[in-house]
C-alpha cells in the first residue's frame, strides 16, 4: 500500500531488523503523490479488475504477535501507530467487540492498509469513466488458515495451484470450481475488457451512485460467487480522510 510502506505487523518486524522500503515521490516515475494523480485522473484510463481479501491483516498481525496480545497491548500497539488519531479509531475497533485483540487488530490493518485503500481507487477510476470491476475474496482453506481467507490466498485460487508446504494442500472439488470461476472471469476480462459471459455469475460495475442499492458494487467470491454492494461501507468512510497519506519524497502534493 502506497500511505505506509508495509502493513502495520510487517512493518514492526522489519523495523526491528534495520530493514526499510518505502515507494519515492522522485518526480519522474512518481510525479507526485498517488492520491493527487488519481484525483485530477493522471492513470491510465484502461479497465481495471481491483479487490481485496476478507482477512487481508491476519498473516501481518499473526506474525507481529505470534504469542496473541491482550487488549491492553492492543490499545498501545493502535495509539503508538495512530497517535492523535488512536481514539476516533478504537472506537470504530474496539477490542471488546471481536472474538479476541488479535482480531481486532487484523480487522483494522486489512482495513486500513488494503479494503479502504482500494475503495477510493476504485471510486476515482470510475468517476473518470473507467470500467472497474471490484471484488472481496471470501473462500477459505481450513488445510491452510482455518476460517480466514488471508493476504496471498487468492493467488492459488486464480491460476488452479496446490498450496506447498507447510499444509501441502490439494485443491478439492470446491476449490477447483471456484478456481475455473476465478479463471474464466480474469480470462475474458484480458480477452474483451469485461469479465462477464452467458452462463456465470453477472459481475457487476463497480460505481458511485446516489442510490444506494447500486452503488459500489462488487462480487464476493466464495463457494457461490454472489453480488454485493456498499462494501464496507461504515469502516471505509472512516478511513477516507486517510487515504494515500503522503509517500516520502521532496515533491509536494500541490506540485504541478
């Protein structure tokens, strides 16, 4: 993600290790920051399939704290992070509301880092009259993750892979249909720009209406791929003023 170098977990660890990459507004490969060029429509205007995994924060979360943290530690880990902003976003994450901190803390980093960076890419594209097709991907694993489809997972699913080790999966079944649902829609999207064919789940545009019922649009895509909209409607809204916080580099945002 472009406002951090790394999700919040992955980050610590690396930190800890002398280890640093970040994305350089340099002027020339990144003229200015992303979220200047994507509002006055400085991309390429060509469709664009964009989405994101249900548990995109686990893994980061998992291996920042492979022993679990308590919610004391929980709320120092998010006001070390946030800082002024940490109240505003314990609020909307409260320890007390999830089956446990861990939880709670891979909810706010998959949101933050991934879902609601992705939402407003896809709202600024469409606005510019491109045809984006957004989708959360909910299928899990139990051999892999049990329960959670996690940062990565997908991967497998869209080119009809075995998982290695440790749990040396072999697709079933389900997976396999999900992978030639998968497959067939990344394929005719390369092929004519639209994902969609007779006989498969409709894909709907993904769009800013002001109504409600057609606005941000997305497929869930699971056992049964389904149509959704509104995606994370509550959390994403929070996260908007966040959005694509500056990268490092010595170009202003109001650079022209």
């Amino acid at each position: 993600q472009v406002h951090r170098a790394l999700p919040l977990g992955q980050r610590q660890i690396l930190e800890s290790e002398a280890v640093q990459w970040n994305p350089i507004v340099e002027g020339l490969e990144i003229p200015d920051q992303p979220r200047e060029l994507y509002k006055r429509g400085r991309f390429a205007r060509i469709p664009l399939i964009i989405g994101v995994n249900r548990d995109e924060g686990w893994t980061f979360v998992d291996q920042s704290f492979p022993f679990g943290l308590d919610a004391a530690q929980y709320e120092a880990t998010v006001r070390n992070e946030f800082g002024a902003d940490a109240p505003a976003v314990l609020g909307l994450y409260p320890a007390a509301a999830f089956p446990s901190p861990e939880d709670a803390l891979s909810q706010l980093t998959g949101d933050a880092e991934f879902a609601c960076e992705a939402r407003p890419v896809a709202r600024l594209m469409s606005q510019a009259r491109v045809d984006v097709y957004f989708y959360s991907f909910e299928h899990t694993v139990d051999a892999v993750t049990p329960g959670r489809a996690i940062h990565g997972h997908e991967t497998n699913l869209v080119f009809g892979n075995n998982f290695g080790a440790p749990s040396n999966h072999v697709l079933t079944a389900a997976d396999l249909g999900l992978f030639r649902t998968i497959s067939g829609y990344w394929g005719r999207f390369a092929e004519t720009g639209n994902p969609t064919a007779p006989g498969v789940a409709r894909w709907p545009l993904f769009r800013v209406d002001r109504y409600p019922i057609l606005s941000d649009r997305f497929v869930v895509l699971d056992d049964a791929v389904t149509d959704a909209n509104r995606f994370r409607e509550r959390h994403c809204n929070f996260w908007d003023r966040f959005y694509f916080r500056s990268v490092i580099g010595t170009v202003p945002a109001s650079a022209r």
